[in-house]
C-alpha cells in the first residue's frame, strides 16, 4: 500500500526531499507529465524509457520515480540492484489496465505465426510475453526493420499502432487498448482553436485518435513533440498530449506561446492524467523516507521482461539483423 502523507504539519517537504536525496543517495526521476513542482526538483525530466537509463547509469543507491508503475517497473527491469521507489503505487495506466496478461498471453497463443511488438505502456508480465517492447520514439525505426511478410501483433494501443499501419502500409493486428488522455481530445475543439490561431502548427502524440493526428504537422513522442517546439519556426504552438508538457516548453523557450490542445466541450481538464497527478511532493517526501512503496520483481520474470527490452535497444541502434526476432 502507498504510504500516505499525515502529520507534516510544519515540515518543509521540499528541504526534507533534499536531505533524503543525499541520505538515501537518491536519483529522482519525473515524466513530462508530472506537475511542475515535481519536475522542477527532479534531476532528470524525461520520457519514461530515457529516464531509466539515465537512471541505471548512475552509482545512485534508490530510484524515486515520478511517473506511473510501468515506467518504475521499468526502471527496476533495468536496474535490479538499486531501490525503486514509486510515490503512489496506485498511478496507473489505462494502457496497461487495458491488456491484462492472461488475456494477452491467450492472444498470442491463439496467432502463433505473428510475433509481438509491443508498446511500452504494459506491465512487466506482457512484456516478458513480447519479443520486442517499442517506445513511441523507437516504434518507426524496429518496425522497418521488420520484414513486410512477418506478421505482427500490437498492443496494447491501438491509435499508436492504427498510426504506424497507416504510415508503413503494414497490417499489424492491433489489441484495443486506448490511453484515456488521448482519447479525450476533441477533432471540433481543436479546428475551433486552430481557426483562431490559424498560422499555429499542431503537435501530436501518436496515441491520438485519427480525428487528431490527421491535423498534425508534428507527430511524436513527447521528447519529439519538445524538440519540435524548439525548432518550429512560428511564435504559436497547439499541443496535443497531456499538457503537463508545455512547463518544459515554457522554461526553454519564455518567448513563445504554447496552447494544450482541448477536450470534448473546449474547457475541461480531461486531458490531464489521472494517474500521474497522484504523485505529490508529499507523498515523495513519505516514499524517500520510508523507502516505500517499493518496485519488487520476481527474478526470472524480470529477464523474460529484460529481452524484449533489450531487443528493442539493440534493434533502435541498428544491431539487430532482420533475421534475428524470435518468440519470447
């Protein structure tokens, strides 16, 4: 169970977070999603995947990631000796809920001729059922490595992988999962915004729905959609995933404007996740000082969910031959 902040009245929980990050010889990592506060004391702000390694080449002693359970499951996978911490271990994804492991395994038993390609957005057990996990910055780059004729499961999101179908020409059987932050936008509100910002470009995630990718002049991962903002040449961006982002946009580049792309009735704050939002800098003061909750993975499904990920890492540097994918 996540520990919960009581009884901090009268404490700094910002001076107390930097003591226990030199006590614990604590790495704090947090997702772009995460509220700015928490971005703001992090010593490394990223997409999930990039956070763990970063994290796994430090000689720190614990991980407190800021995120969501798959990207500390994550971290723990890559780094087994260290302490991985999560502030609330019910920050969850929709993704993952989406794609429970008997029934993914029942999936792939029952198309034993098509391999899985998998989204990183899963939990461990689905990724020691896949052969090769992707990352919405890495999913181009494998799968044109994939031959055209080799049949493909993926999963669990559908609109990343309707996505790469469409770009690639190719027939990926897809799992229905969506991600609910995603999903939320809405194709009227945005033309409604893009009309009164007519010379603004459009950023999308590739978990958009079609409806919002197909306005984009941008689609990419959120590392992707930053670094387009820092390269597009107007003054005015609309961005289409969870807003949380736009801090980052905001302290690199003060001079220009940065819009979150809307939900259904124009105003709401169904664009922003849930989950994330359940991490505080309370409850990672709480974490840092208990040491709980704590990531805990069973040795041998720990490798299995290792060899997928190391098969992408492999396949996103070019290392991996075409011939070399084989069943998990």
């Amino acid at each position: 169970m996540t520990a919960q902040p009581t009884n901090l009245a009268g404490i700094d929980v910002r001076a107390e977070i930097e003591r226990l990050r030199k006590e614990r010889n604590a790495v704090i990592l947090a997702h772009y999603y995460q509220k700015p506060e928490i971005q703001d004391l992090a010593d490394f702000v990223g997409d999930s995947l990039e956070l763990s390694k970063k994290a796994a080449a430090t000689d720190a002693d614990v991980i407190a990631f800021c995120g969501v359970k798959f990207m500390a499951d994550t971290a723990k996978i890559l780094s087994p000796q260290k302490i991985v911490i999560l502030p609330d271990l019910d920050a969850g994804c929709s993704l993952e809920d989406s794609c429970p492991p008997e029934k993914f395994k029942a999936f792939r038993e029952a198309h034993p001729d098509h391999i899985a390609l998998t989204y990183i957005n899963c939990s461990t057990e689905v990724k020691a059922l896949s052969d090769v996990i992707v990352t919405s910055s890495s999913a181009e780059t494998i799968l044109a490595q994939i031959p055209p004729e080799q049949k493909i499961i993926f999963g669990p999101d559908r609109h990343l992988g309707g996505y790469l179908n469409r770009k690639f020409g190719r027939d990926m059987l897809l799992w229905p999962g969506v991600c609910i932050v995603h999903e939320a936008f809405s194709e009227t509100e945005l033309l409604k915004l893009k009309a009164q910002h007519p010379g603004a470009p459009i950023a999308a995630h590739p978990e958009c729905p079609p409806t919002i990718v197909d306005h984009a002049d941008y689609v990419g991962s959120t590392s992707g959609i930053l670094q387009f903002a820092k390269t597009f040449p107007g003054d005015t961006l609309i961005v289409a995933t969870e807003p949380h982002i736009i801090h980052q946009m905001q302290l690199a580049l003060p001079e220009k404007t940065f819009i979150g792309a809307p939900g259904a009735d124009g105003n709401c704050n169904c664009n922003i996740c849930p989950y994330m939002a359940l991490n505080t800098l309370e409850k990672l003061y709480v974490a840092l000082r208990d040491l709980q909750p704590r990531i805990e993975i069973e040795e041998g499904l720990r490798l299995g969910a290792k060899k997928s990920l190391d098969a992408m890492l492999a396949m996103a540097s070019g290392t991996v031959g075409k011939g070399d994918l084989g069943r998990a």
